[in-house]
C-alpha cells in the first residue's frame, strides 16, 4: 500500500512512519508513505501557501493553487489511482470498519490542513472523502493522518510479528454479524501482588475455559461501557448465556470490571 502524505509539516508524519509497526511495515515493504509540501508547489517570492479568509474573521485560509499542483505531483508519482482524504472535523467518522476497508486499497493521498482550513473549491474539486479521527480540534490534520496510518499499516499482512494479535485486539468481529467488541482484561506476574490475584481460571492452563473467560469478560465490558457497540439480538445464543451469566455476576459483585 501507498500513502502520500499532504502537509505544510511533512516530518510529523515521518516521525511516525519511522517507529514502531508503522516503520517495521516499510522496513518489510508492506507499506510506504511519501511526504509531499504544498510550499515546495508555492510560486512568488513569498512563496505564499495561505490567505486571509473572504468575509473577515481571525486566521488563515490555504490556497487552492499550491494545494493542486501538489496533489497533483502526488498522483503522478505512481500510476496507481489514488482518493484524496482530506482529515477534518467535518468528516465522517474513522472507525475500525473503515480502517479495514482503506487498509485493502492500494494507494491513497492525506490530505492535512493548517490554519482554518483550505479553501473549499479545492476540497469540492479534489477531495474524494472527508474523515475525521473523533469529535475534537486539532490545530492540523496530521495527527489525525498518523492515526489513520497507524491504523491502517497494523493491518497490512505480515506487519505485526503475532499474526493473531491483530484479531484479538478491540474492535474486530464479535459474531456473524459482524458486531464489535472491547478488549478482555490482560494480567501478566506476579500472581500475588499487594494490587490484587489474577483471575485463577488464567492460571488453569485450560485453553478452551480460558478463551471463554476472555470472550464473556470482552462482551461484558463493551455492554457496560459502550453499550451503543452491542445489539443483544445479534449475539450468537453462547455469547447472550456469557453476558446474561457476566451481567449476574457483575450484579453481585459490582467492583469485578
Ligand atoms: C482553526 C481555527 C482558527 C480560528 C478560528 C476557527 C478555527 N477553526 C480551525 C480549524 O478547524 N482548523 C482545522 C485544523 C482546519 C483543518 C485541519 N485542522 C484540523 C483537522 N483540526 N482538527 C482536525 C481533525 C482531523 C481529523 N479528525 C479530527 C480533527
């Protein structure tokens, strides 16, 4: 997969693309990303890339032309078509179903913002879609591009060293329906610290008491605390009898999650 980074600041997303899955996954060639500023694009002395806004008000709008020409360099740096996504409050929101979905493409460009935005004849001309990380501001899109990145190259086969871990994290499928779940709680030594005992079914070395445990503790956090992931009426009739037993429990004994 190919990722052509927009910015204004192109080492923010070098500094991620050079760490941890994300540089591991260009180290084994399952991922690059390229860095590509609108001000190498911008003409005149100033080589300005940004104007005051028509209408008045505080800040800085980007202007389209530097912009284009720019997205324009990206495109024909490979032959592959690209969508432009252009990071934003606006847009729609990043979730893991679309992190899946963009992780299957081949190639895609970021576009990230400065100041108060760009100019919305560029976004109307050139963007293809708009996708916003969470309902906050950031004072740039590229945060939110490393997000989406990080997301997205930790699902390129063979950038994580566990293969499984990938399917066990947060937020893949929980049923056939294709709902989400949480996490289950993760312990590690020793056994007995003065903060609590792991849960003795951990240390039970059997697999399948194990998987259930961590499968019942997964649907019984979510319900609890994102409620709005879990439709009870799309759960398989196992997982309902883990929660419905989870829920009792919990009931008894309220401090258990
Ligand atoms: C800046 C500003 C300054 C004065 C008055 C109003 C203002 N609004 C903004 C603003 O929204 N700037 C954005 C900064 C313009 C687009 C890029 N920026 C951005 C992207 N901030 N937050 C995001 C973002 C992207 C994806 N998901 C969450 C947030």
């Amino acid at each position: 997969m190919r990722v052509d980074v927009v910015s204004l600041f192109p080492e923010f997303v070098a500094q991620v693309a050079g760490h941890g899955v994300v540089g591991r996954a260009q180290e084994r060639g399952l991922l690059s990303i390229h860095g590509w500023n609108p001000r190498d694009f911008a003409t005149g002395n100033y080589r300005r890339v940004d104007e005051r806004p028509f209408g008045g008000g505080p800040g800085m709008v980007m202007l389209i032309d530097p912009l284009r020409d720019c997205i324009q360099a990206a495109r024909e740096a490979d032959p592959a078509p690209a969508t432009v996504i252009y990071l934003s409050p606006q847009g729609e929101r990043l979730t893991q179903a679309k992190v899946r979905e963009l992780a299957g493409r081949d190639r895609v460009i970021l576009l990230c913002g400065r100041y108060e935005g760009v100019d919305e004849r560029l976004v109307a001309a050139e963007v293809d879609e708009e996708l916003s990380i969470g309902d906050y501001v950031l004072s740039g899109g590229e945060l939110a591009a490393a997000v989406l990145i990080d997301a997205v190259a930790r699902l390129q086969a063979g950038a994580l060293n566990d293969s499984e871990s990938a399917a066990q994290d947060s937020f893949e499928p929980a049923d056939d329906a294709g709902s989400l779940l949480l996490d289950c709680p993760h312990f590690t030594r020793p056994v007995e610290h003065e903060l609590g005992t792991v849960p003795a079914v951990l240390m039970s070395g059997n697999h399948a008491d194990i998987a259930r445990w961590r499968r019942q503790q997964a649907l019984g956090r979510t319900w609890l605390r994102r409620p709005d992931l879990v439709d009870p009426s799309t759960l398989s009739k196992a997982d309902r009898q883990l929660l419905d037993a989870f829920l009792a429990e919990s009931a008894s004994d309220p401090s258990s999650t």
